[in-house]
C-alpha cells in the first residue's frame, strides 16, 4: 500500500541510486544512445528530491503529481515524458486507491500508452512488465530485477534512439530499463509498500 510517507522514502532511496550510478546510466546509453539517459535521470531525481522537500505533510496525490512534475520538466530526452506519465498515472490513480497493484498497473499503462511500445521492443516496458507482475504476486527479488535488466540485453531494439541501429543494438543493456531496475529495487527496500 502507498502512503504519502513510503512513497517519499522510496523516491528518495531511488534518486540516491540514480546519483550513486549515473555514470554507469550514461555509459549504458553510450553505444545504443546518446550518453545522457545517467544525466537526464540525475536532473530528475534531484529536482524530485528538492520539490518533495519543500512539501509540509503532502497527501499521497501531490507526492506523486510533485514528482511527476518535476521529472516531465527536469529529466527531458525520451524517459523524462515516460517515467512523468507514471507517476502522473499513479497520482490520478491514488485519487480512488492506494493499493501497491492498482498504482504500478496504472504507471504501467501511462509508460505503454505515452511510449507505445510492448514487450519485446528493448524499452523499459521489458522490466516493468514483469515486474510489476512479480510486485503483484508479492513475490519480487533482487535476483529478479537483475534478470529482467540482463535480459534486454539479447533483445534488437524496435522503439527509441537504440532502434536506430537495428541488430547492432543487441548485446547491450537498455539504459533505461537499467533506472527502471533501481526504482524497483528501491521498492522492495522500502517498508510497509
Ligand atoms: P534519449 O533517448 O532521448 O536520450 P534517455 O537516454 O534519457 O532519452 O532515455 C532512453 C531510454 O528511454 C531507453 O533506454 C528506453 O528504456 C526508454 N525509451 C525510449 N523510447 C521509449 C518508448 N517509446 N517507450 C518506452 N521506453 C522508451
Ligand atoms: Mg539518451
Ligand atoms: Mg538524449
């Protein structure tokens, strides 16, 4: 279950990972992009953090809507519109509920939806799938995430600036499904989610 409060702690445990590995982020995105994805996530998260800070006892909505902001106007490149509809569809969502399910399948639909790409096409929907199906059965590890990262590796990209280089993109990580890995394991880090 999201709560204003777990959902801070785990935003701020998420933008630590991003700042401690955006050098990695960027040398990810290096062969199949254009070497920013670990900048263009370090922006977001810090203005993410700062926005958070200046809230006094938010509800969970404007946790969520505060974050989305500030990601759709920081991050910029192809993941910041992304990972802003995701928390801009949770926010939407927590209006009605707060149940860990019914959030991560609405960021889910907002990253399809504003992407529109699917399984299969080297994006981060390739971990959020099945992750989100692992937070829902209650059952997601370390082990997991890391696999479902690993795993883009074998895919050609079909959507993104990786798609431009066709089977030349196998045989590397998607930066972006990389991030997506810390924020699920900024999740299952944090209590009471
Ligand atoms: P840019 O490619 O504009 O420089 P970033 O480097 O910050 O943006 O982000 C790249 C990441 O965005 C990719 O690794 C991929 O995971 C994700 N991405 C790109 N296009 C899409 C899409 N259409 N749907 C879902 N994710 C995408
Ligand atoms: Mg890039
Ligand atoms: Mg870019």
């Amino acid at each position: 279950m999201f709560t204003a409060e777990n959902t801070t702690a785990w935003l701020t445990n998420f933008a630590g990972k991003i700042e401690a590995n955006a050098a990695y982020l960027s040398d990810l995105d290096t062969p199949i992009g254009d070497a920013d994805h670990g900048n263009n996530m370090a922006r977001g998260v810090t203005a993410v953090t700062e926005a958070l800070g200046k809230l006094s006892d938010p509800d969970l909505v404007t946790v969520l809507k505060t974050t989305a902001m500030a990601l759709i106007s920081k991050v910029g490149g192809a993941s910041g519109p992304l990972y802003g509809t995701a928390f801009l569809e949770m926010a939407k969502a927590a209006k009605d509920a707060n149940d860990t399910a019914t959030l991560l399948d609405a960021a889910l639909a907002g990253i399809e939806k504003r992407g529109g790409a699917t399984t299969g096409d080297k994006t981060m929907v390739d971990v959020w799938v099945p992750l989100v199906a692992d937070v829902k059965a209650g059952s997601l590890t370390k082990d997991q995430i890391k696999a479902a990262v690993e795993a883009t590796k074998d895919i050609e990209a079909k959507k993104g600036r990786a798609s431009y280089l066709g089977e030349r993109s196998v045989g590397h990580i998607d930066p972006g499904s990389q991030s997506s890995g810390y924020l699920f394991e900024a999740l299952i880090e944090t209590e009471g989610i």
